[in-house]
C-alpha cells in the first residue's frame, strides 16, 4: 500500500494520532471532553446536539455550511498542483464559479497523483492513505488521502450513526460504552478498517474479536471468530456488510436447527442461561433459534449496495431494525439514516453534494460528450434518481467526484420526525458498473478482459445485474457464441466455468461471493448469432453492453425468441 514504505509501521504510526487526537474538535472548537466522559456525567442532551443536531438544521442553514466549506476547500485547491490543474488555473470566488469551471470527474483524473501518493501536489497532508478495489487486471485498486480534519470528521460521523442506531426516539438512545462490538466489516487498508481506531479515542468498546487480534486475520476469520466470542460473552452492537449479516444469520439458524455451534463450557452463565431459553423455546415452537433469540442488540449498523433489498431479512433474524449508513473511500461517510431508519440523510460538513439527475445521466451514457447537468440539495424533486456527485472538505483531493452511486430522493421533509431536509434510499451503482453485495464491482473492462483470457469464442454479449428469489444478486450475461464455439459445442456450463475462474483471476474478491455467501454470481444466457445486431438495425443504435434498460433487454429476448417463441437458454 505505501509504495518501498513498511505498511504496518505507518498504519501503527498514523492510527495512534488518531486514537491520541480524535477528540479534538476542528471546526468550531469546543471541549476536549470526549463521549465517554459525557455518558458518565449523564449529558445525554448535549451529547445528542453535538452529534445528531445537524437533524434540527433548516435546509437554508444547510446549505449556508455547505457553501461556507467548499469556499475553504477552494482556498485549499487554489494553493496546490492538484487544484490549479483541476480549476484550471483559476481561483473561484464562488460556490457557482467553482461548478462552471470545474468539470464533473473521474478517478482517472486523479491517478497519476494519487496512485504514487504524490503527497507535495494536494491540497492538504494526508495523515493515511485508503485503498480500495478499482477494476480488475487493468486497475487493480484506487488510494484516496485522508487528512487529520478527514479523519476526525470520519469519527463524528460515525459517533453519530452509533448513537442514533440504539436511538427509537428523538433525543433517546441506549448507547453507554463498554459495549461488546461485534465488527464485520472489511480491514484496513479499507476505509471500514479504521473504524476501532477512530472509536477507541471517543469511546470504550469491547470489539470482537479484539482489534489487535481481528488485524492479523482474514475477512472470514475475524468474523468466525467474532461470532464465537459473542456467544461467550454476547453482544450488543453489530456493525456489518448487509449480505454478510443476512449470511450469519441464515447460519446461525441451519447450525442451531442442526444441534452444533454451541460450547456451553466457554460461554458465560448469562449466554448459557439465554441460550437455554432459545432452546426450549425452539424445540417448543420446533422453529431454528436465531440470533435475536440469543442477543438482544441495542442497535445493528449496516452498509452494502444490497441493503434496501435485505434490511427485513436482518430484522427478522437479528430482531432489530438496522440503520443503514452510506460511505466509500472516495466520499468517506456521507449518509446515515435517523431514529426511524426510513432513509438516509447526508452530512453537511462532510462533501459538497451536487446531483445528477438519472435522464441526464443516461444521455452521458448513451454520449461521451454530452456533460450532464447537476442540481444541488434544495433544488431536487423528490421520487426523482440521482447520481450524486461530491467535493471532499477538510483538505480532501476529490473535486466534483462521480463516485458512481445512484440514490432516489424519497421526500425532502419528513414532517413525522421533524426533520427539513432531503431523505434518501440507495438504489445501487451506476448502470456502467455491477456491484455484487458489495464485494465485487464488475465493468465492461473486466468483462472483456475474462473473456479474453479465457479465449472463449464469444462474438458479443451483454450483462444485466439481476435479483434472484432469494433478493440476492448476480450478474447476468448473455452470450453470443461464434462459429468456432459452435463448431465444438460450448455450452453455458462450460462458459460459466471457464469465466468464473477467469474472473476470480482478474478480480480477488470474486472469490469471496462463493466461500462468505453462498452465491453463484454469474449466470449464463446463450442467444442466437446476429441477435444483437438484429437489435442495432431495429433501433438503429447499438445496445448497452452494462445494464441496458430493461425495455431493450425484453426487445433483445424478443428477438433472440423469434417467431417460434422459443426460450433463451
């Protein structure tokens, strides 16, 4: 991760700032009394303000912070090789004038300062660097620079998903500290990895497995093992990747149905006592005992590009509603949802939110050359899909960012709740890309690279995101064999075999669809020679090859069906 630099050392080195500064307040100042002094002297008001006030936020005084800190953050562009490249030169004197000048973009204009960290062009020193997954073979990660200010506002952020996911009320929530933490999500150098580090200097927190312990392991290990530790000493709150929890929760229950995954010699008299009950309970009922029949969770905190479809799968086993929050490397943690769980609302002095409404996005698609228009938060229409499009505050490299994720505005007040602002619902990534339960993102660059290596005879080919009975996702792509496959008979078996090596290859966390959950993310449609072709001189236009709009893939299946209506395999 940092190039001819020992990894762990810095990792160490910059985390302990973290855990040493984190409870510093770099906006407006105030007390240097963290979390966990509050909750001892009962300050539970303030506490709530401090953290969750932003709720109580009219949208003007919304928007007055966010045009505040973007006017900082283009005082910090204007002195930095990145920013003057980015602005073109020119130092905008508004919030307007920065969104004429700069362009909407992508990771590719950041690479050639990012990747080899070239930390003297940014507009602020990054106190860590965050990688994440990018694009297979030919872009294997992407490395974002977080600040101290990042960092820290990365904390209150998170304080605040903490609080309001033990929260059922305004103003009322049960977190205390002391909290056994069980921590499903992926390690550093993921965003999601510093997350102990960032609460340890807030709040103390029992994490399971320990910190220290959970960094020398697999993603697979530590959540075993933290599943194990639970069941000895339970658990009260549960930070996860959607499918992941769904995943332990569907084992939890075969294991338990099945009579195994319990020692009762290493659990304590109170999970004995709990476990006991569950089972009297289960051979009364003759139902499988699950989690929430043995955890009585103060709240459940999820994350995942497949969370709108499994949040009442969670509830139901883990018996607790789940607040989804939204980040990524590139914004950090933008979004959480509030005491209802019933859509997520931005943060304000996180990113400067800009969106793209979905026509215009879909005209950019469709042209390269077409530059979509962008709306800001209180110009949105509510049922409306958007991209969203965001500047990093505090220091951040990212200026009107397309990370990719597309989001439904589902109100823009929630008069229940009191709340006067915009809420949202996450709908998935953009059409270019496919997201696998937030493990995978597949392009067409992947696409073509596995199919390359594979040497299959596949003329052309297209690829939906498609949900099964179960809600869970998987990539669809349909196939159009040439005359050689013909020749020596390549079935959808043979491709799908061929492929999913191929892409597993190309692409390490393929794998882990498999071996963490269970699913069979690629399926196989062979459609007749010329099909796609047929299309383009019906339509005149070529098909999308990522997530054509499902009008065009019913055409498609017509076609490939012909007159004799037969079934595409």
């Amino acid at each position: 991760m940092f190039a001819g630099k020992p990894i762990q050392g810095l990792f160490k080195y910059a985390l302990a700032c973290v855990e040493t500064n984190i409870c510093l307040k770099d906006a407006i100042g105030g007390s240097p009394m963290n979390l966990e002094q509050k909750l001892r002297n009962k300050q539970y008001d303030e506490i709530w303000q401090e953290y969750c006030g932003f709720l109580d936020l009219s949208l003007p005084q919304y928007m007055e912070i966010q045009n505040r800190l973007m006017l900082e953050q283009i005082e910090l562009y204007s002195n930095c090789e990145l920013g003057r490249r980015i602005m073109k030169g020119k130092k905008p004197t508004s919030v307007d004038e920065f969104r004429q000048v700069v362009p909407l973009t992508t990771y590719e204009d950041y690479a050639d300062l990012l990747l080899p960290r070239v930390e003297e062009s940014l507009p602020a020193k990054p106190l860590l660097w965050i990688e994440t997954t990018w694009e297979g073979a030919k872009n294997p990660i992407k490395v974002a620079p977080y600040t101290d200010s990042m960092v820290n506002c990365y904390k209150n952020s998170l304080m605040a998903c903490m609080i309001l996911a033990t929260s059922d009320h305004k103003g009322k929530f049960t977190l205390r500290g002391g909290e056994n933490f069980l921590y499903g999500m992926a390690p550093l150098p993921y965003i999601t990895g510093i997350v102990p580090h960032v609460v340890a200097g807030e709040i103390s927190m029992n994490f399971l497995p320990p910190t220290h312990e959970a960094e020398l392991m697999s993603f697979s290990e530590r959540n075993k093992t933290g599943f194990k530790m639970g069941m000895q000493k339970g658990v009260d709150l549960f930070f996860g990747l959607s499918s992941i929890i769904v995943k332990m929760g569907e084992s939890f229950a075969t294991g338990s149905s099945a009579g195994g995954g319990f020692n009762i010699l290493r659990n304590s008299p109170k999970m004995n006592y709990r476990l006991l009950k569950a089972w009297i309970k289960s051979k009364q009922e003759k139902t499988p005992i699950m989690p929430k029949d043995i955890w009585k969770l103060k709240g459940l905190i999820c994350a995942g590009t497949d969370s709108a479809t499994t949040k009442n799968k969670i509830e139901h086993y883990w018996g607790v509603k789940p607040l989804e929050m939204f980040g990524g490397t590139e914004p950090a943690c933008i979004g959480t949802e509030t005491w209802s769980k019933n859509g997520l609302v931005l943060f304000p002095d996180v990113a400067f939110y800009e969106f793209i409404p979905k026509s215009e996005m879909e005209k950019n698609i469709e042209n390269q050359s077409y530059i979509p228009s962008t709306y800001l938060l209180d110009e949105l229409v509510a049922g409306n899909h958007y991209e969203i499009v965001i500047s990093n505050f505090k220091g951040g490299a990212f200026a009107r960012y397309r990370t990719g994720d597309m989001f439904q505005c589902l109100s823009l007040t929630n008069e229940n709740d009191g709340i006067n602002l915009p809420q949202f619902n996450y709908i998935d990534r953009v059409p270019s890309m496919i997201d696998i339960a937030g493990f995978t993102r597949i392009t067409e660059n992947t696409i073509n690279e596995a199919l390359r290596i594979s040497k299959l005879d596949i003329d052309r080919w297209f690829a939906t995101k498609d949900i099964d009975e179960f809600k869970r996702a998987f990539m669809h792509l349909y196939v159009e064999i040439g005359a050689e496959g013909m020749n020596i008979g390549l079935t959808k078996n043979i491709i799908t075999e061929h492929l999913s090596i191929y892409f597993r290859y190309i692409d390490g966390d393929y794998k882990d669809l498999k071996s963490l959950l269970g699913i069979e993310p690629l399926v196989i449609s062979i459609i007749p020679r010329g099909t796609i072709s047929q299309f383009a001189n019906i339509h005149g236009r070529m098909l999308r090859r990522m997530n054509p709009s499902p009008y065009d893939v019913t055409d498609v299946l017509r076609i490939a069906r012909g007159e004799s209506r037969r079934e595409v395999c």
